[in-house]
C-alpha cells in the first residue's frame, strides 16, 4: 500500500501524531503476525500521478 502527501511534512506530522498510535498498535501486531515484522516507513520520490 502507498500513502501519498502532499509534502514531506504532512507525512511526518501523521506519523507522529500521537493520537494515532494507540489505534494503530492492533493493526501493527497482525500485520507482524502476517508479513516479516513491523510496517516500515520508506521515502520515496513520485515521479509520475494518474488516476483510473
């Protein structure tokens, strides 16, 4: 999955808004059950946007 924003800053700021964390600790524990471990956070650059 890709969460795209609009600046660096917008994704930083989600990232550590604590009022998020305790409802995504339920989704992180099954997704370590399911995948190789913890979500990882990865910058990317876009290069290309097109919607269907």
């Amino acid at each position: 999955m890709f969460v795209v924003f609009e600046s660096e800053e917008q994704a930083r700021e989600r990232e550590s808004d604590s009022r998020r964390q305790e409802g995504l600790q339920a989704a992180r524990a099954t997704m370590m059950e399911i995948f190789e471990g913890a979500p990882e956070f990865t910058d990317l650059t876009v290069v290309d946007d097109w919607a269907l």
